[in-house]
C-alpha cells in the first residue's frame, strides 16, 4: 500500500508493474499536507531508491516479513514509511539492507531537509574519480607494458580496486537479486562486469563500472533537479515573522509556532510567512509563486494572502488562517509530491515493459553465448564477450528513467503557473480533451456583481444629486446588488433616516425629509409606477442580463441602475484558443437563459444550457461523454462538484472556488484563469510528445548497438556509453518541460 492510500480516493486504482498492487489514486487538496506526516510509521530515507525497479526490489525483499501493517512508498523524496510495531520494523530495515540499501530514520527534524541527499551525492564523487582514475591506469598498463605475470597481476589489482570504488553498491544489489533469481539492472551489470573480468578484460570491465557509476551520478543530479523543483519553494516562506503581542509589543517569532488567530506584520519588501486574511493596510502582492499570476495583486482589509508570496509596496497586518505545515504553499508542494508518486498510463507501461524486455535479452545474451560457437566461426570466448557486452547495453536504465523524470518535470511545470495537476494520468489526459463544459458564475465571469449603467430617468433632476441619493441608499444594504450600485457611484453620502430592506423588493429610507427607494422590477409594478417607456428600457437590461433596480421617489421614477456579473477579461481569450485547438466548449449554468446566452456570446460559446441544477449538470456531463468523448468541467462551487467529480478531468478554480469543487476536481487554478485551460492542454500535448521521444530514443539506441554486438564489432565501451549516453539523453530532454508551459 502507497502513502497515497491513506488519503480518499476518487477515481481509479491501477497495477503500476511493479508487481504489487500500488495506489494510483489522485490525492485530494485538503488532506494531503497530512498525507506523510501523520502516516502511522517509522520513515526512512532510501538513497538508492529512484524508481519503480526498487520500489519493486523493496518490497519482494519484505514479502517474507510478517507483522507488517503498510508501506507508503514516495519516491520523489525517497522516502519509506513502514507501520508496523518496533521489533517489525528492525527485522524490516534488516531485510531492506540485506538486498543492497541502506534505509536512513528520519525524524521531524530532518525530515525536510533537503541537504540530505545532496551531501551523499557530492561525497561520492571522489571514489568514482579515484575509480575513473584507476581504470585508466590499468587501460594504460595493458596497453603500453608487455604482457608479463607482473603487469597483469598489477593491472587485475588496479581493475579490482577500481571496480570495488564505483561499484560495491551495484554489486551488492545485483548479487542479492541473482540470489533471489531476479534480474534487474544491478543484476545485468553485475554479470557483466565479473564476466569481462574472469575472461581477461579487466581494464574494460573497471573502465565499464566507473563509467556506469559516473553516468548514474550524473543522471541521479538531473533527476534530483526535477524533483527538487517544487520543493524549492518552501524556501520561499520565510522562518521568522513579527507577531504581535499582548502587551502591544512585535516580537520576531519562529514561523513554526505561531498560531492560528494570530496577528503578524509584514513589511514592503518582505515575504509573507503564513496564510492569513489582511486586517490592516493596503500593499501590492506578488502572488506568482502559488497562483502564477505575472501581475501583482492589490490587497486591502479583508482580502487573503499567501505564504511565500511577496508583498510589495506598503505595511500589511494580517490575521493568520493556516498553520505553517498547513499552509496553501505547503499543501501545493505536498500535493504534487504525491502527485509524482503515482504513475501515469506511459510510465506504468514502461514498467511493465521492463520486466518482461530484462529477462528477454538476458536469454538473448545467453543464446549468444552458447550457440554462436556452433553456428558460426566465432570462439568461445568471443561468444562469451559478446554476450556481455548485449548485458551491458541491454540495461533497460534509459527506458525506466524516461517515464517518471518526463511525468514529474511537467508536474512542476504546470505548478510553477498555478496550476496543480494531482496525478500523471491527468497531466497524460488533458492531451485528450474534446469538449470543455463551463460553469458561468466565478468561472468565466468575475462572481461579483459590478455597476455597469447608471441612467438619469427624469431629465429634469440634477445627475449628481440623484447619483447621491441613490448611493446613499445603496450603502445601507448589504444586498450584491446594493453593493455594486454604492461601490460603483462616485458621489458623496447622504444621512438615510428610517431605513428599512424590503424582503424581495429593495430598500427604501427618507433623505433630506423625503422617501425614497430603490426598488426592483416587480415593486415599480406594485407600486403603479412603470410605465411604456420604461417597460421598453429595462427589456433591454433583463435582456442582456443584467439586474435592474430603479430609484423612485413617491411620486416619480429619477433613474435605473444596471448591475451585472461581467465577463472576465481571460475568458473570451481562453475559449479561443480552446477553439483553435479543436476543444469545443460548452456553458453549464444554473442561470436563466437569457443571460446565459448573452455572457456565452461576448466569451464566444455557441452551446449553452440554462437553469441546471446540479444533478442537471451531471446529466449533462454523462451526455457530453457520450457525444464527444473525453469530457473536462470547470467550476468553483458545491454546486459544480459532481459534475466535477464525473468528468473525465475537473477542473476547479481554485481562487474563488468553493473547498468542495477543489476537493473533486483533478486540476486546481490557483488563480483562476480560464487560460490555464488551454495551457494544461498544451503541457499535457508536449508532455506525451517528450515521453514518446524519450521510450523511441531509448529503444532506438539500444536495438542499433544490440544489432552492432550481435553482428558487428560492439565493444563493452561502447556498450557502457549507448547504455548511459541513451539515458542522459533522455533525462535532459525530459528536463525540457521545466520551462513554462508557453
């Protein structure tokens, strides 16, 4: 069981290949910064541990231990959890050094520490420069002293000394395997390099090893790169923050324990330590590091931030929401972490793939070896080297590295743009989006009323005086509609004496000692005071969409106020590219028609449905399906969370959306741009191009030099160099997608 099982799951469970069942599920936006580190276990850091080859090493080595409760494999860390009680879990750690690895306890303390595995990696170049080194002596001595007894016993003892310096790891766990009858990658080279050794080529099994050692370091560094991509953000919290005491007094606190309810400053210049809502100031925020907006936000009273963000120009106190270990930044790094440990569709091919191709060539080799001397003119021991040399490039390192280094680098991509995909199927997915269904509300629109006509009824009265009074009255309610008229109106205030909400039909309240009102359609009616000419403007309102509210007095209409949800500025951009790309998109909104049709028509959707309550939108969802295939949905409210939760891929804005849609969704917009639609698209597309690249380069590279050693003239050199050559290659070219989407 994955660390992934500890959290609800929400689509799928699929065999990643390994050979056990694995979880696969994608992890939920909520739960996951407690996905580790509440996991009922011992945890360990592997070093070793890369991939799906290990992970699978691991775990057969544990087969034979009882007591043990689950294991929470997450390789983007290396990291093990084991549950299980104490004396299990020695016997555990025991069984996993027997096999080659060397498990490491990690406590809160070092837990995160990132400096873990850089340390061991940078320690180990100077043994594989000594072995590089003493693998040229040996080349050196072969090739320019006679062959003499002395010569060669110097010559083995220096190939002897340099394959113990560079590969004593790879020997441990390739012995362990053969022991257990498993072939693997340490397994092949294991056989290799002992073979070309006992047959007299021991300067180019030392060179083959330190090659192969180097290699692996070199490529471990540019994976690490990869996976350390979102970990670098939590560098971006910092680790002190002024908290505000009883006595009034700031004090510099670790961020680690303040509190929620708390009240911290921060200065212009400074990074914002903890999730919180802004009590006191108005600043600028640069939030591109959680929502990836390239803009700064502007942030006053009442308004959130983030942790890490930037805030940029004046003094902020905020209030905080979030413990650190729970804060927005943190769970994103969190998700997609585990976002990273499940596998998607390409990589749990290849995986598969591996454990059938390993076995087929050691067969092969092994054919060579033992019937190439009937069949043909060649002798034993070339048969013999032969068939090390197709281990050597049979290694299938480049095949399983391509997958998970592609499927993680696009993760972070997508997540240094605030957008946070919870699994490589999603990420793999998106390529195949036809149809796109839009909820209205808070997705193409604002979600927030605006005033966007003002219009004088009674020519005879002063604009401004009547601007004023209806403001006036608007600033007392705290209706949307009310809202958006006193915020949008630019005249001064009024004293409102006897004020008073009408449920249903408005406000009204005696200014200056006569009654005024804001009333909606229905109590003009009521109150005998519409006529045609009015009739005739507010159809043109109602028919736009916009909610219309008239200023009245006893005896006479003054003026109409028009408040309306207006579209985002994104949104008519981000249907067109969607259109380009052949996504079809279709509105789903529990609006009436009318203005359904109309905000469908400035953001350019041809499709629309009206009046939807939510099981009418899943309804729809299932019959989008049916007519074009793969189905997206994006919304932001419980309202939107089953259909978000049915579709093939739901996206959630995470901005304004509701925790409800961001729990059921598979993608979260940070920010909530309708663009990064079309941006996961785009990412998903070169993605799956990259991966295919990657598995076409790797068994490309192999199958030319597997021809070479069979029917031409392959050294071991250039075994150990189209093996780890194929695999840098296909760990930089996966690195590619660090860059932006676009």
């Amino acid at each position: 069981m994955s660390a992934t099982e500890q959290v609800q799951p929400s689509k799928t469970q699929t065999s990643c290949g390994c050979g056990t069942a694995c979880d696969t599920t994608p992890v939920t936006f909520e739960q996951t910064s407690n996905v580790i580190s509440n996991l009922d276990g011992q945890r360990f850091r592997i070093a070793n541990m890369d991939c799906a080859s290990e992970e699978s090493e691991i775990r057969h080595a544990l087969t034979n231990v009882e007591g043990i409760q689950s294991l929470g494999f997450n390789l983007t860390a290396r990291e093990l959890t084991i549950a299980a009680d104490e004396q299990v879990v020695i016997e555990a750690v025991n069984a996993i050094r027997k096999v080659g690895f060397k498990p490491e306890p990690l406590n809160s303390d070092n837990a995160n520490d990132g400096n873990v595995v850089s340390h061991s990696f940078w320690a180990s170049w100077g043994k594989l420069i000594c072995a590089l080194a003493l693998s040229l002596a040996a080349e050196g001595l072969a090739f320019a002293l006679p062959d003499y007894l002395p010569t060669k016993i110097l010559g083995m003892a220096l190939a002897a000394c340099a394959i113990a310096l560079a590969g004593f790891s790879v020997y441990g766990k390739g012995v362990s395997a053969l022991m257990q009858g498993r072939l693997n990658m340490n397994a092949l080279m294991t056989v290799a390099v002992t073979g070309a050794f006992l047959i007299g080529q021991w300067p180019e099994a030392a060179m083959v090893m330190a090659l192969y050692a180097i290699a692996e370091a070199i490529e471990a560094r540019a994976v690490d790169r990869a996976r350390n991509a979102i970990k670098s953000l939590l560098a971006l919290a910092p680790e002190q923050a002024e908290v505000l005491q009883a006595d009034g007094q700031w004090l510099q606190c670790p961020v680690k324990t303040i509190e929620v309810g708390a009240t911290v400053r921060v200065r212009p210049g400074e990074r914002i330590a903890l999730d919180g809502v802004v009590t006191s100031g108005i600043s600028a925020v640069n939030q591109a590091p959680v929502t990836g907006e390239s803009l700064p936000v502007d942030k006053a009273a009442g308004d959130e931030v983030y942790a890490g963000t930037i805030n940029q120009s004046g003094a902020l106190e905020i209030r905080v929401t979030a413990l650190a270990s729970d804060s927005t930044l943190t769970r994103i790094i969190h998700a997609v972490e585990q976002a990273q440990a499940s596998r998607a569709p390409t990589q749990r091919f290849v995986d598969q793939f591996a454990t059938i191709y390993t076995p087929a060539v050691f067969v092969l080799a092994v054919a060579v070896a033992v019937l190439m001397p009937w069949l043909t003119d060649w002798t034993w021991m070339q048969a013999l080297y032969k068939a090390l040399v197709l281990l050597v490039i049979a290694c299938p390192c480049a095949l399983v590295i391509s997958t998970p280094v592609t499927v993680v680098s696009g993760l972070a991509a997508a997540a240094r743009r605030g957008i946070l995909i919870k699994g490589g199927v999603y990420l793999e997915e998106a390529r195949s989006i036809k149809v796109v269904a839009l909820d209205k509300t808070g997705t193409i629109t604002q979600g927030k009323p605006k005033l966007v006509a003002f219009e004088p009824i009674d020519t005879s009265l002063d604009p401004a005086m009547i601007q004023c009074i209806a403001k006036s009255l608007a600033a007392r309610s705290d209706h949307p509609v009310s809202k958006a008229i006193a915020e949008g109106l630019t005249a001064d205030l009024k004293d409102v004496s006897d004020f008073q909400a009408v449920v249903g039909r408005g406000v009204q309240g005696v200014i200056d000692t006569h009654n005024y009102a804001l009333a909606n359609h229905r109590w003009i009616e009521e109150r005998d005071q519409c006529s045609a000419e009015l009739e005739a403007r507010l159809k043109i309102h109602e028919e736009a969409g916009q909610t219309v509210t008239i200023l009245t007095n006893a005896n006479r209409v003054m003026a109409l106020c028009a408040v309306a949800d207006t579209i985002k500025p994104s949104s008519t951009q981000a249907v067109a590219e969607l259109k380009a790309m052949g996504v079809t998109p279709v509105m789903l909104t529990g609006d009436n028609i009318a203005t359904a049709h109309t905000v469908a028509a400035q953001a350019g959707i041809d499709e629309v449905r009206g009046n939807l309550l939510p099981e009418d939108k899943l309804e729809a969802i299932a019959e989008l399906q049916k007519r074009f295939g793969v189905t997206a949905m994006t919304g932001d409210g419980i309202n939107d969370a089953p259909a978000l939760a049915k579709a093939n891929i739901g996206f959630a804005m995470g901005g304004a959306g509701t925790h409800t849609a961001m729990e059921a969704a598979d993608v979260v917009v940070m920010n909530d741009d309708l663009r990064r639609l079309p941006e996961t698209i785009h990412l998903s597309k070169k993605t799956h191009a990259v991966l295919w690249q990657n598995i076409t380069l790797a068994l490309g590279i192999k199958a030319v030099f597997l021809a070479l050693a069979i029917f031409g003239d392959a050294s071991m050199w250039m075994a150990v160099f189209a093996d780890m050559g194929a695999s840098l290659l296909v760990v930089f070219n996966g690195l590619r997608l660090l860059k932006t989407p676009k």
